[in-house]
C-alpha cells in the first residue's frame, strides 16, 4: 500500500521483469526473487490472470475468477512487512489438471498436496523464527473449503484462521489470491491491531508457496 512518487514513475527506475512458471505461486517465487537480490530496492508486482478455458474455469477443486492486481514491494519499512517467502516444487505432477487418474497420480498428487503445504509452511515459518501458534490469520488460496478443513487439520491450526470469505465471493484467483485477501484483511483492521499473517499457494505443476 504505497503511493508512486513522481520521481518513481520513471521508466528508468524499474526493472521489467515477468514470469508465468509457477502459476498460482507466481507471487511467492518472484517474491523470493525480490528478497535475493539485494541490487534491488523496489519492485512493482503485477498479476494478472484469467480463466481462459473451461478446464481452468471450473475444475474439481474450484470455480476460478479473472484477477489483475498491483503490489509495491521496498525494503523500506511499510505497515506491512514480508517476513519471510518459501517455496517448493515437485516436479513429479508436471501435468497438474491434466494428471491421468487410471495411472495413479492423481492419487498420488492427493496425498503428496498436504505433505508439500506442510512443508514450504515450516520453511516459511522457521525463516521468520515463529511457530504455528503464533500464526493469526491464515490468507489462503481460494479452492475450496474442505481442502482447507484438511490442510488446518494437517497443520495443527483452527479452521477459524483460515479468511475463507472470498472464496464463495470470487472463487480461485490464481496467483492474486494472497493480494486479494491481504488487501480485504488489511482493511477490516482496527487501526491500532497487529496480525501475523500465513499466505498459503498451490500451483499448477506441482508449485508451492507461503
């Protein structure tokens, strides 16, 4: 939440830079991106995503919206700070919606999606030195709510943390759903309140982000 100087919106001050690879955890990976290269001070994150065939708009797992959203990330302090961005993938389910399920991997890529969730969330969390319990609200991406009722069970966190309101409002937003539901959570705060978020993202692939 920032506003562009005049003097930033000069061609010259930005680096053009996209990515499409990890599909729904865009986002975390080109935020870890940002996070390595300490050369740069200021990035302007772009996603825009559309459901632009059937199998994408609606599939088992989610109805899935058309999303466009715009984020500033500097390393100055702001009254949001990224603590931490991890990031896995498992090569192994490249095919992702189009997983044969007569060959098994379908299954298999079920049973292996808790697992990788768990994973990239302890990554993400031993970087930033906090625990589970220290987790206020978790923003997810927008599937469905049984896959989370599974996942907060996996993760040892209350189903109440879990913002499921945009997931009946918008459906799966691809890789803007940690922007979507950062930017509603941000703005039903009290002013005065604190709150340590865990963004969670699962792409296409398989790619996994928080």
């Amino acid at each position: 939440r920032a506003t562009l100087a005049k003097n930033d919106t000069d061609e010259n001050n930005w680096l053009p830079f996209s990515s499409s690879a990890t599909k729904c955890a865009t986002p975390m990976q080109l935020m870890k991106y940002f996070e390595r290269n300490r050369t740069l001070n200021n990035v302007l994150l772009v996603t825009g995503d559309i459901a632009d065939n059937v199998d994408l708009r609606v599939n088992p797992v989610a109805l899935s919206s058309d999303t466009i959203n715009m984020v500033r990330l500097t390393r100055t302090p702001s009254d949001i700070s990224v603590l931490s961005v991890a990031t896995l993938f498992d090569g192994q389910f490249s095919g992702g919606i189009y997983l044969q399920s007569n060959d098994g991997m379908q299954q298999k890529y079920n049973e292996f999606y808790q697992i990788n969730v768990e994973k990239v969330v302890e990554r993400c969390l031993a970087d930033a030195n906090l625990t589970r319990d220290d987790i206020d609200v978790i923003l997810p991406h927008n599937v469905n709510v049984q896959t989370w009722k599974k996942l907060t069970k996996k993760l040892g966190i209350s189903m109440d943390k879990v913002y499921t309101k945009n997931i009946a409002r918008y459906g799966h937003c691809f890789g803007g759903d940690l922007f979507v539901n950062l930017n509603d959570v941000y703005n039903e705060l009290d002013s005065q309140a604190s709150v340590t978020c865990l963004a969670v993202a699962a792409g296409i692939g398989a790619s996994f982000g928080a």
